[in-house]
C-alpha cells in the first residue's frame, strides 16, 4: 500500500513538473525567432572567417607569383645580355 502511494505522488509530482515546464505558443515562437536570429549571426561570423582567410591565401599567392615572375625575368635579362 505504501508503494502504491508513494509510486503514486511521484507520478503526480512528474507530471505536474512537465505540465508547468511548457510553453505558450508566442513564447514559442519568440524562441524560434531568436533561435534564427543566433543562426544568422553565426553564418555571417563564418563568411567572414572565411572570407579573411580566402583573403590571406590569395595574398600569398600573388606575392609568390611575383617573385616567381622576377625571378624569371632575371633569367632571361641575364641570358639576353650582350657580352
């Protein structure tokens, strides 16, 4: 019998604790709205991210090519020289 009860309250006091924890429907949609909001926010922090970096590496690139291109030049300045 003591089970029963105490088995019992607990499912009361479980189902009570679910029934307060719910949300209206705006707050609901208050929290889908932010939730958005959040993805936004962490999408445009990434293209940004990602634009810095695309920046980065195609600022390496023309820097390595010059000196590539230079480098070259020399090349054929030194072989087109009129001894």
């Amino acid at each position: 019998m003591n089970k029963l009860f105490g088995s019992l309250a607990v499912a009361i006091v479980a189902a009570g604790l679910s029934a307060g924890a719910q949300d209206t429907p705006k707050q609901e949609a208050k929290k889908a709205g932010s939730d958005v909001k959040e993805a936004g926010k962490a999408s445009g922090r990434a293209v940004k991210h990602t634009g810095k970096a695309v920046g980065k590496g195609t600022k390496k690139v023309v820097h390595k090519t010059a000196s590539g291109v230079e480098k070259g030049a020399d090349k054929v300045k030194d072989k087109t020289r009129q001894p």
